[in-house]
C-alpha cells in the first residue's frame, strides 16, 4: 500500500510540476532535475532550507525536496536573520 501511495505522489508531482516548468533558463536561474522521474523544474531560487528548495516560477511558487532533486545553477542560500544584541 504504502509503494502504491508513494508512486501517486510522485506522479501527481511530476505533473504538476511539467505543467510549470518554463522552457528557456536564464544566467540567475536554477534548475532542479527530478532523476528518476526524468524532468526538471527551473526558476529563481527564493529560499532553501535542509529539507527543501523554494523556487520562483513564471506560474507561481513551488516548494521542492531536496532529496528527491538534483540542484544546478546559482547556490540557493536561505536569507540569513538579523540578530540585534541587547545591550
């Protein structure tokens, strides 16, 4: 049960994921390539976390897993916080 749940998300992800993945890259862009599904996904990086990639597309957001993708392109860095010292 758990094998058939797993490869229906992973094909649901694979078209949503098709249906927004623009076709030209640019210099700033990443690519994120989903190996064992065959594709790819790219757009401009807007935060990343241990677990997942946040990317800009031309149709929207999309949150990504690190595990499941391959990064290609500019380093996608979480936007580091300000720490004031009281004092």
């Amino acid at each position: 049960m758990f094998h058939q749940v797993k490869s229906i998300r992973a094909a649901f992800l694979a078209c949503a994921v098709a249906l927004i993945a623009p076709s030209i890259v640019s210099a700033d862009q990443i690519t994120l390539t989903f190996e064992e599904h065959g594709f790819a996904i790219t757009g401009d990086c807007k935060s990343a976390t241990n677990s997942s990639y946040v990317i800009v597309t031309d149709h929207g957001e999309v949150t990504v897993p690190k595990d499941m993708v391959t990064h290609d392109g500019a380093d996608c860095v979480s936007p580091t916080a300000v720490i004031v010292a009281a004092g």
